[in-house]
C-alpha cells in the first residue's frame, strides 16, 4: 500500500544517441565488410549493434523513484526521515553543484543529457553524505514529492 506522494522517472538516454550509435555501427560495418568479405563482417556488425544496445538501455536505465516513505535514486535509497531541504535546480545551478561548488562526499546521479536536477540534503547523523544531487527533466515535481514525504523526526 502506498503512502503519500509517488514519483518515478527512468533517465532514458535520448533518441539522438541510439542515432549516433547506429551510424557508428554502420561506419563499423562499412570498415570491415570491405576488410573481411563474407558473413564475417555481418557477425562483427551484429555483435557491435547488440553490445551499443546494451550499453545505451544499461546507461539509460537508472530510476528515480519517491514511494512509500522512501528516495531512490539510481541503487542508493534513504529513508524520508533523513531527507532534509530540497531544491529543484535549473541548468546553470546545476552545473555549478555538480562543478565548481560540488562536495566531493556528495552521492550524485548525474547523466549529461539532463541538464536539471534536485539537491537533496541528507540530515542523518551517521551518513557521512550531505547531499544527493539527482538529475531530473522534471525537478519541481520530484522536489514536491520529496517535500510531501511524511517525516517521523
């Protein structure tokens, strides 16, 4: 049974990298259907298509879910009695927490195709983490689900 607020976002690589993936396997292809004719280069090219396809759907398949009194981003989950402020960042604050103002103890779930994200406090004594920064294509409705967790402090 659900309690509170839910959220849940998959940060899906975008379609211009399935794309570009495939034109690099196409380019592949080119190279070695001319070096080594014969159902050789059909193979190497077969192989080279499903490891990108692999690679884009393991890459793109991170979670961020609010559910049930808890936070999930990526594997890392914290209960909502640890989650401190919230902040739903555009794209230049973004770049700043994730850069030049970053906390190297900081979790981070950042993907490069999504330019927003949320800042998460973290107020459990014992994790040594201050914050998690989580991208997001939609950063004010995650902070709201995070703002509406029930806390038990």
């Amino acid at each position: 049974m659900s309690t509170g607020p839910e959220y849940d976002e998959r940060l899906a690589v975008p379609l211009r990298w399935w794309a570009q993936g495939t034109m690099l396997v196409a380019t592949l292809w080119l190279t070695v259907v001319v070096a080594v004719p014969g159902p050789t280069a059909w193979v190497v090219t077969a192989l080279a298509l499903g490891l990108l396809a692999l690679a884009l759907f393991w890459y793109g398949d991170a979670r961020v879910i609010v559910r049930d009194g808890w936070f999930q981003a990526g594997r890392a989950r914290i209960e909502a009695e640890h989650v401190g402020e919230v902040a739903a960042l555009d794209a230049e604050q973004t770049r700043l927490v994730a850069g030049r103002d970053a906390d190297a103890r900081a979790y981070l779930l950042l993907r490069p195709y999504v330019h927003r994200a949320v800042r998460v406090e973290v107020v459990d004594p014992a994790d040594p983490t201050p914050y998690w920064l989580v991208s997001s294509r939609n950063p004010e409705a995650l902070a709201d689900a995070l703002a509406a967790l029930p806390r038990s402090r």
